[in-house]
C-alpha cells in the first residue's frame, strides 16, 4: 500500500472561507479594501486549509506503508518531535514536541512514519489530551506492538496571550499501553531516556 503526500486546497471550502475571512476583518474594524489586507482573505483561508490538512490523512494508512517485519523486541524511541496545532476552544495555536516509544511485537515502522502519525493529529482542531491518545492508538492498532509510550509537551497560545496570560507555562499530557501501562522499569527506563541529553 503507498502512500503519497499531497498539498491541495478545495475550491468550495477556499471561497467560503474567504468570505468569512472579508467578514471578521470588517467586524473587527479593518477596511478590507486596503493594500496590506487585499489578499489577507485568501491567506488566511490557505493557510486554515494546510493547518488543519489532518482531516485528510489516514494514519494507519502511512504506518502501513512503511510496516517491516523483524524479529526484535527493543525499545523503539522518537523523541523530540515538533509538534503544531490549534486548540480547538480558541482556534489559536499549541506547539511543542512529542516523544513516542514502541516495543515491537514482530513488526517495526519507518521511523519517520511516527512523525507524520503526530502530524495526521496535530493538524486538526485538537486538545492535547486527545492528540497524545490518538497518537497512542494509531500506533497500537496498525503494528500490534508489546507496548507504546507517547509523551507530549506543549505551549498553549491561548493561555499565552489572552486569559490567565502565563508565558511560561508548559503542558505536559502521557498516555501508556501494554508494557509501558505493567511494568514501572519500562516506563521509568522511557521517561528516563526522553530526558537525557546525548552528548
């Protein structure tokens, strides 16, 4: 099974949301007709389409394309992987990093597949809390593995720049399966090893 990766923007979705976009920017007082804000509309409504493209991907699907099998049964871990979304109470922007972890059960991943698994659900309207656990599932449903670990933190724009505004804040949200959820050493032995720095 391929998979391949493509940016496109729907017709029907762009003019609408253009629209809406001429809308809000006269409901908050800007003239749409000036220079700086003639194509604003249009970027915006571009730039809504790539952010939340994850409605379009299939997570499953891009493990699948690169499933291997092999007969080991190490820990697996992805670390600091970038991460950005939008919540969806606010619409403003989360960023942050997201550290994976898998004990392989016959087959392994492409690693760059994990990644793009964070991107399929991060490029939604999100909460933290459902992304780390999306993360979790796609990764037990498509390789069936021993275990999978995902830790994600992350700032939070909306807490940065409108209500409590704390700056410096950070998020912290895990999810464990299998060995990671049983056994203390293992899941010691994952947060352990996300901490550490290589020299």
């Amino acid at each position: 099974m391929s998979y391949k990766r493509t940016e496109e923007y729907s017709d029907d979705a762009l003019e609408g949301m253009i629209r809406s976009s001429q809308e809000m920017l006269k409901w908050i007082g800007e003239d749409v007709s000036r220079e700086g804000l003639e194509k604003t509309p249009e970027r915006v409504a571009k730039a809504m389409q790539y952010m939340t493209h994850g409605y379009k991907m299939d997570a499953k699907q891009i493990l699948d394309s690169a499933k291997f099998k092999e007969e080991v049964s190490e820990m697996v871990i992805v670390k600091d992987i970038e991460l950005y979304s939008m919540c969806e109470h606010h619409m403003l922007p989360f960023f942050g990093k997201a550290h994976i972890a898998y004990i392989p059960n016959g087959y392994i991943a492409g690693l760059s597949k994990l990644a793009r698994v964070v991107d399929v659900y991060a490029r939604r309207l999100q909460v933290q809390e459902r992304l780390t656990t999306q993360v979790l599932h796609a990764i037990k449903d498509s390789l069936q593995p021993l275990g999978v670990a995902v830790v994600i933190e992350a700032k939070h724009l909306c807490m940065m720049m409108r209500g409590v505004q704390k700056q410096n804040s950070v998020t912290t949200t895990s999810a464990f399966d299998g060995e990671f959820l049983s056994n203390h050493i293992t899941r010691n032995e994952f947060l352990k090893l996300i901490s550490a720095k290589l020299s």
